[in-house]
C-alpha cells in the first residue's frame, strides 16, 4: 500500500500544474481580428477623363544657337569640348588667314609712305607760305602746295583706314560662342579650313524641355496646358505649339520637372492629353485579380449578385481604372467583405 501512495503523489503534482496553467492562460484576453468593412454599391455612370495619346518626344532646350565662322581661314584652335559648359562671348576658338596678315602689312606700308609724302608737301606749303609773303610767289602757287599738302594727308588717312579694316576682319578670327550654356558638338578638328557661315560648334540656349512630335490630327485637340505624362511617372504641361504642320507632324513644348538633361536628344516615351472623352471609373477596390483574370460583383436588382469578368486599363486618376467592357453605364457592383482587390 505503501509503494502505491508514493506513487501517486507526483500524478497529482502534475494535475496541480496543469490547473494552473488553465487559470494563467484563462486571464489572457484573445487576440480578435476585425474583419474589413464592405464597400457601398458603386451605380456605374459616365465620367469625363483625359484622352491621351502616345507620342514621341524628345529631350531638348528650348534653342540651340550655333557658334559660326566669320571668316574664311584656318581653324588654328578649338578650346571646347563636347559637355563643356560656356558662357555668352566666350572666345571658344581662332581662325586665321595668312592673306589678311600680308594685307595688314602692304596698308601699313602705304599708310608710311603716304605719311612721308605728306610731309614733304607740308614742308612744301609752308616754303610757298613763306614766298607769297614776301612776294615772290603768287597765290595761285601758294594754294596749289596747299591743295597738294591737304591730298598728301588724306592719303594718309585712307592708307591707315584700309589698314585697321583689314586688322578688324583679322580680329573676326575669334571664335564667340552665341549663348551661355552646354557645348552639344564640336566636331571641327584644329587645321581645319573653314567657311564663312559654317558651323563650328553647337551650344545649347535656354532651360530643359521636352519636345514633342504630335501628328496633325491632333493639333485640333491640343492645347496649352495640356497635361504630359512620361513612363517613368513624370508629369509635365505643354508650354507651348508651333503653328505649323511639317512632314505631317506637329511639334510642341512641354515643361517636366525634374527632367534628365545629361543627355540633350535623347528619345523617351510619352503620352499627352488630347482632349476629353466619356469613360466608366472604377475605385480599385472593386476589381479583383484572379489567376490573370479581372473581375467585378455585379447586383442584380433583385438583389442577387453574380461575378463578371471585365477588362480593365489603367487610368490617370489616382485609385480608379477604366472599365472597358463587361459592364455598362447604370450597373450597380458590390465588393463582398474581406475581398482582396487589385
């Protein structure tokens, strides 16, 4: 009897334990989890939305100025790069032309021996000044070295004329870049003849902008202000139209904040706002996605409910898709409680 009451003292030890434990996790409150609330009936009706059209668009500025020879010679040196930024007047390059030094120095030349005859018919004036006051030349002599004295200095004159001409065609060797901004190209190496006209580096002129190439069929549509959206989410408005048609396209600029202008050309994807049409909006919460497949709850007016597929696109305000088909204008759609939407 012995062996089975010390047996049994450490089963009731363990129903103490067990009692125990109960009571502990009895206090604990259980942890409830609320269900989502249901989503109103949503009636289905026509709403006005942006109509956007896919374009090709391109970074740009708003000009690009050229930095042009003046004059015909040699390109002796360039100093830019491409992406080297540049002020307006900034000498960015020389052209020389060795005809204009030789010029230079014949005009010199003239313009000395000019001015040494020039002297001698002063000194020529004054000797008949002398004369005619003491009576032995008449005044014919004395105005005629006077006439030739005012020729000779004239020569003078038109001699170093010709000559600071020539120094100021010299001096339109300098290559001035037209506009503060980025250097886009140059591409004329230094020994290069050149051109009056010909362009010898091309330096981008004003802010960032996007450009755009709109077909003609929607120039009707468009206006500015216009909202602008690029794949990466960027919004923009268009800023300004040009009024003419080219190749069938027309072109506009638009306005996008922070806009990548590293790279001054490049082409990007865009859709622009042309004009406004009727859609069915949707709240996303009324879309579920299964296996692919987009569908809405759509309520009779009985009162019973049935699940339709729909197709779907995405839509420019925020929280809502455009419905396409599937559903029409006046249907009524629920979304059931704990529904996971798209």
């Amino acid at each position: 009897m012995g062996d089975i009451a010390v047996s049994r003292a450490p089963r009731h030890a363990l129903t103490l334990a067990l009692l125990l434990l109960a009571a502990c996790s009895g206090d604990a409150e259980p942890v409830q989890q609320r269900a989502p609330a249901a989503v109103a009936p949503l009636v289905l009706q026509p709403s006005e939305t942006a109509d956007w059209a896919s374009v090709s668009a391109e970074v740009a500025t708003v000009d690009q100025a050229q930095a042009l020879a003046r004059i015909p010679g040699i390109l002796a040196s360039l100093s830019v790069e491409e992406g080297d930024y540049v002020q307006k007047g900034q000498a960015i390059g020389r052209i020389t032309d060795s005809q204009l030094g030789y010029q230079s120095g014949a005009y010199g030349a003239k313009a000395a021996a000019a001015a040494a005859q020039a002297t001698a018919a002063r000194a020529e004036a004054d000797r008949a000044r002398f004369l005619f006051d003491n009576g032995v030349y008449a005044k014919a002599r004395l105005e005629q070295a006077q006439a030739t004295a005012s020729a000779a200095q004239a020569q003078v004159q038109a001699a170093r004329a010709q000559q600071r001409a020539v120094e100021a065609v010299a001096g339109q060797g300098l290559v001035l870049a037209p506009a503060s901004g980025r250097v886009l190209a140059a591409d004329v190496p230094a020994g290069s003849a050149v051109a009056p006209g010909m362009a010898i580096a091309t330096i981008t002129a004003g802010p960032v902008i996007l450009r755009l190439d709109l077909p003609e069929t929607l120039a009707d549509s468009l206006r500015p202000g216009a909202a602008v959206l690029l794949d990466r989410g960027q919004r923009g408005r268009v800023t300004r139209i040009y009024p003419s048609v080219s190749a069938g396209q027309v072109r506009a600029d638009a306005e996008v904040a922070g806009l990548d202008a590293r790279l001054i050309g490049r082409r990007v994807a865009a859709q622009v706002q042309a004009g406004t049409r009727k859609a069915l909006l949707v709240p996303a919460a009324y879309v579920t996605t299964r296996f692919g497949i987009d569908t809405v709850v759509l309520r009779a007016p009985d009162g019973t409910t049935a699940t339709v597929p729909v197709q779907t696109a995405p839509s420019a305000e925020p929280g809502k898709v455009e419905v396409l088909s599937g559903v029409s204008a006046g249907d009524t759609l629920v979304r059931a409680a704990g529904e996971k939407s798209r």
